[in-house]
C-alpha cells in the first residue's frame, strides 16, 4: 500500500502519511517495519507520522484519532489493504479545487 501511494501521488500533492496502529497484536512491528523499509525504498520518511495506541479504540475513534494529527488541507483515509493507481488522487481532489467550500 504505502509503495503505492508513494510511487503514484505527486509528491507536490503528498504532505504526509499517517500510520496509526489501534493497538493491534504486533506491539511496535508497524513502526519498526516502516522505519526499516523505508530506509531500503528510499521512502520521504520526513512525511511519514505513526503512533500507536495503548488501548483498542476501533475504528472510527482510531480514525478520528489520527486525523487530529494530520496538518494537510485534504484527508484521505486508506485502510492497509488498499493500493493506489496512476492518478488516483486528481479526481478525488478535482471537486475541492473547483470549490473549496463544497465537500466542507
């Protein structure tokens, strides 16, 4: 996934990518893996936010949760098993840039 959405956004149009673990069984593999990984793929790891929580939140609280930490005009929430396509994100921001206060 992460592959994806680094390889095909614009990196102009890619402030961040917020990893939030809702305190899964893996303890801190998703940090240790990211930081690891992403040494190797030569990732932006300066645009890379993961946090991890101490207690099951579900999704929505989880989601709620890591959006606080975006600093980004636009959100978009991908689950883990989601992968990007070429242009993926130009249509979904098309309708913001026409008029900022539609989708507010």
């Amino acid at each position: 996934m992460i592959n994806s959405i680094i390889d095909r956004t614009p990196s102009k149009l890619l402030k961040e990518i917020i990893l939030y673990d809702d305190c899964s069984d893996e303890d801190d593999l998703l940090a240790d893996h990211i930081l690891k990984y992403g040494a190797i793929e030569g990732w932006p790891m300066q645009k890379f936010i993961v946090k991890r929580s101490d207690e099951r939140l579900g999704l929505i609280k989880a989601k709620t949760f890591a959006a606080r930490l975006a600093s980004g005009d636009v959100l978009i929430f991908l689950d883990s098993h989601c992968e990007v396509t070429d242009r993926w994100i130009e249509p979904l921001l098309a309708p913001i840039q026409e008029d900022s206060t539609r989708l507010r």
